[in-house]
C-alpha cells in the first residue's frame, strides 16, 4: 500500500537522510523523502506499520501530521 507521511520538522536534504534511514530501518521501501514538500512517499505492507512509523519518526525529532 503507498501512503503519503506529512513530516514535519524536516528543513535538510541531512533531515531527509535520517528520516529515510529510519523508515528503511523499519522494513519500509521508501520512494521518495522530501525536506521542502515535508512528506515521505513510501510503500509499507499493511495498517498496523502505521503507528510504527510515527512513533520512529517522532523518536528522531521530527513530528509525523498526517498520514494520507
């Protein structure tokens, strides 16, 4: 399932880096992280990696707004 991540906090292509690090640390296969739209593209396998991924996000010092 593809699923847009709103981040927000992100204002580097460093903070884009340690954003998709973490998610890919999670098993998550990561399209796209961008700093200047402050949202991650990614593919994940179900709803419940969901909550995984806000809390590993919020963990490194960014802040996940939506989910879409």
């Amino acid at each position: 399932m593809k699923i847009i991540i709103r981040i927000e906090g992100m204002s580097c292509s460093h903070c884009e880096k340690r954003v998709e690090d973490t998610l890919e640390e999670l098993g998550v296969d990561v399209n796209r992280v961008s700093a200047i739209d402050g949202q991650a593209e990614v593919i994940i396998d179900g709803d419940t990696m969901i909550e995984k991924i806000k809390e590993s996000v919020d963990d490194i010092g960014y802040h996940v707004i939506e989910v879409i």
